[in-house]
C-alpha cells in the first residue's frame, strides 16, 4: 500500500479576489467538464522542494474543483534516494556512468509502486507522474487500464542530459500521453516528444509560506532566531546543494559587506528525505560560514517551517538565489509576490520570473554582490522593483493559473 497525503482543504473562492476574473471564469467551466475525474498524483517525497510544494496546492483545489483526486508517495529508500540523486543531477548534465546496480534499484522500487498501484484495485483517469524517480511505473504497471491516461511532468532542466541516463529512460517516457516540461528550452535535444505540453508552476498565494504578514509580525519571528532586524540581511532559502550554490551566496555577501559593513546573510534550507547529499553540503556551507557572526544558517530541523519562510521572504531586504542550474526556482516567485528585490541567477526558469524590471538578473558574484548593494543603498530603487515583480508573479505564477493549465490538459487527454 503507497503512502497517500492528505492534502487538507482549500477553496477556489478564497482565490477570486486575488486572480482576473477570466482565470476564475474559466475554471469554473473546467471544473464542469471534469466533475468526478479520478487523478492520481505519484512523487518521491510529501516533504521538502518544490513538487511536494506544489501537490499541496494543487491537489486540494483540483479536489474543490469536483475532480477526485489522491496523492500518492512511491516507495522509496535511502539506496533509491542515492540512484535517483545520481540520475538527477545526470539529466541535469553531471558525469556519471550508469550501472546495471544503479538501473536494478531504481526498476526494484518502481516495480514495487507499480505493483502497489495495481493491486490497489483503485482506478484513474489519469496518472500523473512527477520527475525521474516514477518515471517506469507506467511500464511497470501495464498502463493499469485501457482507459487510462498517463502525464509525466518534468520539474527540472534536462536540456544538457547526461546521454547514457536519457537513452535509458525516454523510451519509458515517450510512451506517456504528455510529457510536461516548464519551458521548451529544458526538453532533451534529440528525442521524440508526442506529447509535450509547456505548464510553468506556480506559488499558492494563502498559503502559510506566502500569505501576507505583516512587518510587524514577521520582524518579531526573525528576532527569534537572533537576526539583528535593525539591520539589513541579504537572503537564499534553498536546499543546501551545489546546484543552489550557498557558498557562492557567502561569497556575495562578503563582497558586499566591504560595502555595506553592517549586513547580515541567513541561509534557511529545508532537508528533504530524497536528498542524501544535502548534510555533507550542509556542513560544507557551515565551514565555509567560517564562524562569522552575520551569517545565519536555518532548515526546517532547527524549526523553520513554512510561517518562519515566510517572515524571512517578506522581510528581507534582498533575497538572492545564485542558482547554477534551476528547475523553475518556486522560492523566486515567493520573494517577488512578498514584493521583495530579487537578485538573482539567469538561469532555468528565473528569467521568465525576473521581467520587465521586477528583479535583477545575474552571472557572476560580483553582479550579484554590486546588484545586492545598489538595493541596500537605494530603498525607492528597492521598493519600485518589488511591486512590479509582485504584478508580474501576480499574471503569471499564481496557483488558479497553474491549476487551469492542467484541467485544460485532462480535458483534452479525456476528450471532454
Ligand atoms: N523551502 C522551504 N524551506 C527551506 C528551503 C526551501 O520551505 O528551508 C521551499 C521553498 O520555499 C520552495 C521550495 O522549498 O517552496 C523549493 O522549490 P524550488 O523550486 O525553489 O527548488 P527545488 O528545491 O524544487 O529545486
């Protein structure tokens, strides 16, 4: 039996006076057409990054919606979680030989969901699978029924994959109905793509991480955490792995320190289960801190949940994320809709965030670092950019968005 996650409950109404009124014309129209489709949702993990993040948004608004709709966790365990890491930072381009050990493990555990699946007895009008670690349970379980059908959604960039981890994997992929991906430029060169479809994700506006608090509120919670709120900080909340680059962060902020010698950095992290690299690149991030007073590291152990997010994000006064590589980058479109200067990488899908002067887009750390002090030193600068990067997150990134991009893709796979 697959771990299912209950999502709790939210209510398409509550969004109406935050979205345009056509979005919410438009989904009631597809609710209609969709009443009592069965999806389910299949990932590796309900906590931690940017799918689980958004399965708890979706997953209950589809359910407000009228769609029956379950989420469920893969099995998975720590020999998995190595195998899955090493194929994801290989779609994202990483060395990496693939073994038939390495291939054994990964088919074991999907065989074993599939397995799961099947003998539910449980059936779906829809499966949706999310990244790479699922990826074979379509095969694994024949397709379930006649009826069925299959999407497999993409949250990272694999436009550079590592070939040997590609070859093996896209015939699987290429039998679903859709593939998902983010924007055109992160599918893989060379590949039979039937089904793409491009659905950017999207933030939950009422949800505890982005709702809005006030400065009061959020100053009292980051004192909590020994954060001088009298003074400026600099801020990245990401998974700690090279990918997001906490050490370039620190190197940001000691260039702008030599400019803005009161400065402080917080780093908060959350550690995910599937991410076995994550406390080697904890402690490295830690080592590199040096002991320097100003610069704070926080995850969720150290009880950074969703609220304490928040209040850093909507305090801050720039929020970097000096990603090398990025999926989408979720935590871009949290600091913009809190209408805060971002300072950030141009790489993945930040650039389709970071427009029309919401935002600066970056190369090197010393960009980075002249970015972050031009914002300290230039509040209206500061201020300007924040609105228009929380209108652009506003028209673009929000959840009904991203929930109306996928009714529109179950109602053409159903052909209602
Ligand atoms: N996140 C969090 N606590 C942390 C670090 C990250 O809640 O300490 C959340 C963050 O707010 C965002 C998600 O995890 O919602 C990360 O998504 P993103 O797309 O930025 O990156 P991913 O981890 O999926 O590569």
């Amino acid at each position: 039996m697959l771990q299912r996650v209950n999502p709790g409950h939210k209510a398409l109404a509550d969004y109406r006076s935050i979205i345009h009124r056509e979005l919410y014309e438009e989904l009631q129209e597809l609710a209609g057409r969709l009443r009592g489709a069965r999806v389910l949702h299949v990932n590796a993990t309900s906590f931690g990054g940017g799918v689980a993040e958004i399965l708890y948004t979706l997953v209950p608004l589809a359910l407000d919606a009228g769609l029956e709709v379950e989420w469920a966790i893969m099995f998975g365990a720590e020999p998995f979680f190595n195998v899955t890491k090493r194929f994801h930072n290989a779609l994202q381009g990483a060395d990496y030989e693939l073994t038939i050990e390495d291939r054994a493990i990964y088919e074991e555990y999907n065989r074993r969901t599939a397995r799961a699946l099947a003998e539910s007895g449980e059936e779906w009008d829809i499966v949706f699978i999310h990244d790479p670690q699922p990826a074979l349970v379509r095969e694994f379980s024949g397709g379930l029924r006649e009826g069925t059908r299959w999407i497999w959604r993409c949250h990272i960039d694999t436009s550079t994959p590592n070939r040997q981890v590609l070859d093996y994997l896209w015939p699987y992929i290429a039998d679903y109905d859709a593939q998902v991906y983010t924007m055109r430029e992160y599918t893989p060169p060379g590949v039979e793509l039937p089904g793409l479809t491009l659905i950017p994700p999207a933030i939950d506006p009422l949800s505890p991480k982005n709702m809005a608090l006030s400065r009061d509120d959020a100053s009292y919670i980051v004192s909590q955490f020994g954060v001088d709120t009298g003074r400026p900080f600099l801020l990245q909340v990401s998974r700690f792995d090279p990918w997001k680059d906490p050490l370039g962060v620190i190197d940001v902020y000691r260039m702008v320190r030599e400019e803005v010698p009161e400065v402080q950095l917080v780093l908060v992290g959350s550690m995910a289960h599937d991410d076995p690299e994550g406390w080697d690149y904890w402690y490295k991030t830690v080592n590199y801190a040096g002991g320097d007073p100003d610069i704070f590291l926080f995850s969720n152990l150290t009880n950074v949940g969703a609220i304490e997010v928040n209040a850093f994000q909507s305090l801050a006064d720039v929020v970097i994320q000096k990603s090398i590589r990025e999926g989408f980058g979720l935590v871009v479109s949290e600091a913009l809709w809190k209408a805060r200067p971002v300072v950030a990488s141009r790489v993945g899908g930040i650039p389709m965030q970071i427009t029309s002067g919401g935002g600066i887009l970056i190369d090197t750390i010393p960009e980075a670092a002249a970015a972050c002090a031009k914002l300290l030193s230039d509040p209206d600068f500061a201020r300007e950019m924040g609105r228009r990067g929380k209108e652009h997150v506003r028209a673009n990134f929000l959840t009904p968005r991203l929930l109306r991009d996928e009714l529109r893709l179950f109602a053409k796979l159903l052909g209602v």
